[in-house]
C-alpha cells in the first residue's frame, strides 16, 4: 500500500484581509488603547476622515469630514494637498470635540505614513483644534509647507515662464484663482472653521 501524504488543511484569512482593506494585527492594537480613533484615507482627489469608536456590533461612526467640504467655506485650492489635509484635520477636530470627544489614536489604515508628510498634516491639524491625539513634535511637517508658501513659493519662480506656470498650475487658473494666495486663503477658512 502507498504512503499517502496528509495534507494540512489550509487557513482562509478574513475576507477582509484577503482583499488588503484590514490589517487586523494593527487593528487589534488600535482597539486595545481604548480610545476613539481618529480615521483618515487619502484619494485622488480628497482626504476623508472619521471619528470612529469600536461597538461588537459594528465600528461607530461618530462624526465625519470631507476635504470637499472645504469648498463651501471658500476653499478654491486643491482638496488633497498639504494646507487641505491641515484644514480637514483641524475641521473634524473642531467637530468631534464639540461632541464631547478629547482624546483619539491616529489610525492610517495599510497605508504607512511618511515623515512630515500629508497624514501628519492633517494630525497637526487636529491636534492644533485641540484633540489630543498621542505624537512626536518631528513628523509633522514645516509651517510654510502647512500654510501653503512653498505652493506660493514656486509659483513665484515660475511666474517669468508663462508656458510653464500656466501648465503647473492649469487647474488653479481654471478655477480662476492664482496660486500666491493660497496663504491667504488659508488663514480665511481656518478663521471660518475656528470660528
């Protein structure tokens, strides 16, 4: 009679697992702090992000913000880049705080976050509302680079080149906005999403 090998049946991982959307292990340590998380996704076009706390039914979500929602303040810029992300961060901080909610954990998702990049802009951005979320002073990104003044910055050296700066900054002059005031309008929503 043959030897018949035995084989081990085999693990299925969680279906969310399977389709890269969970990191359970990262999950599982966010969980166990306790604490409300602060949830934030990057796309094409838009940061969103949550207030979320754990339920064995289900996460909860507590309150939540669209970059998009910066338009209705006067935001005229790009909804993804350094000075949105900020302002999206500090707009939910302003919210959930509302809501009685001080302390939360910073959940990135599968993505890792690059030093100074835009997930600790938008961290800066709630942690200047007044959320405290747990952090070190080094991640976060320069104030210039918050406000937007590299944005202004370069544009300024690209004025000379008219070909070029209409090319780099197609989109803002579609809009019909120029990109040295992206400073300036910055500081205008802040004041609105403070006040």
């Amino acid at each position: 009679m043959k030897n018949k090998r035995r084989l081990k049946p085999r693990t299925v991982p969680y279906r969310r697992k399977r389709q890269q959307k969970t990191d359970y292990n990262k999950r599982l340590k966010l969980l166990i702090s306790g604490k409300a998380r602060l949830v934030v996704r990057f796309t094409n076009q838009r940061v969103i992000a949550q207030l979320v706390t754990f339920d064995v039914h289900g996460d909860k979500v507590i309150a939540g913000v669209d970059s998009f929602a910066l338009r209705q303040l006067g935001w005229s810029f790009s909804c993804k880049n350094f000075p949105a992300s900020y302002l999206t961060g500090f707009m939910l901080a302003k919210k959930v705080m509302a809501q009685g909610y001080k302390d939360a954990i910073l959940d990135t998702g599968l993505r890792s976050p690059l030093h100074k990049g835009k997930m600790y802009a938008f961290l800066k951005g709630a942690l200047d509302a007044g959320l405290n979320v747990p952090s070190t002073a080094d991640v976060f990104p320069t104030e210039d680079q918050i406000q937007g003044k590299h944005i202004q910055n370069y544009a300024a050296q690209l004025k000379h080149d008219h070909l070029l700066y209409s090319q780099k900054f197609a989109q803002y002059l579609k809009n019909k906005v120029q990109p040295e005031d992206v400073v300036k309008q910055f500081e205008t929503v802040k004041r609105k999403i403070h006040s």
